[in-house]
C-alpha cells in the first residue's frame, strides 16, 4: 500500500522482496552512523523481525515504510512513524536514507510527508523527531521542516541528542 507520495517519491508499505535492498542499506556503516546505537551489522532475518515488530499496527498507518524513486521505484531508504509516548495524538517519525542519496533535498521530502501524513491522513497533532546534535543535517532539516526544538538530553553513553516537535493546532 503506497502511504503518500512527493515529487520524487513514493512512502509505502515494505514487502518481502524489498529485504535485500534495505539489508544493504543497513549493512554501510555510513548509512547507520547517526541511528541510535549505529549498529551496521545485521542478517536477513534480523530485519525482517525488526520490520514485523515495528510494523504491527500497519492498519493505523504506523510503521516502517520503504522509501522509493517514482522513476524506478528503487529503494533508496525507510521512513517511520513510531507510537514512543503512549499517547495516540503524537508520532515520532525517523527515516534512514542511503548515503549515496544523501544532500539531494530527498530528506526534506521524506521528513515533510511525513509530517503532512501524520496531520491529514492519521490526523495525529503533533510529529516529534529526535537526533544527534551531532547529526548537523537532520538538525538542520527538523528545522526547514517547520520543527522546535523543545528539548536537549543525553544518552546514557553521554551522547547529545535533540528533541524537535511541530503541532497542525488541532
């Protein structure tokens, strides 16, 4: 099921035959750097029962999503909507994208559907993401994306991390 689309996009659902794809994604280093622990070693199997666990409640349009070219309906990352506060009016999102496609304006796009999906297809009211400080370009895309930050913390490992938010007001 295609969740929305952008201009160069296509957001949808992850099917068996995309585990390949995103297995390599997953196995680059570069790829996984600013991904909670970073952790770039994973199987086959691994990732299907990440994606089974996370995707659970595809139903309520929660979940990981494979990010695809509309011209070649190549993968080129995962987008993510994820129930992390037990409170059904809020989402975090999160995406990972391959590295060769990074700096190419695609994050802006995956983070703005997002958001869009999150208000006027989930009707959900606010979109938190959260990041590395150290992950200077998706601060910097939270930001073009209309997002505050509302909190600054640290990680048990005594990493940085940021907390944005935006709300549609409803």
């Amino acid at each position: 099921m295609i969740r929305f689309q952008t201009n160069r996009l296509i957001i949808r659902d992850i099917h068996t035959e995309d585990l390949d794809f995103l297995l390599e994604i997953y196995s680059r280093k570069e790829n996984m750097k600013y991904i909670s622990d970073g952790r770039y070693k994973w199987t086959k199997e691994q990732l299907a029962e990440k994606y089974a666990k996370c995707n659970k409640n595809y139903e309520s349009g929660i979940g990981v999503f494979a990010v695809c070219l509309i011209d070649s309906n190549t993968v080129i990352g995962e987008a993510g909507l994820f129930d992390s506060f037990d409170d059904t009016d809020k989402l975090e999102s999160g995406y990972i994208l391959d590295a060769v496609y990074w700096r190419q304006g695609f994050g802006k796009e995956i983070c703005n559907g997002l958001i869009q999906y999150c208000f006027n297809n989930l009707r959900i009211s606010t979109v938190i993401s959260r990041m590395y400080a150290e992950n200077e370009g998706s601060v910097i895309l939270s930001e073009r994306c209309g997002m505050n930050r509302i909190s600054t913390g640290e990680t048990t490992e005594g990493r940085t991390f940021y907390e944005y938010e935006i709300s549609n007001g409803i």
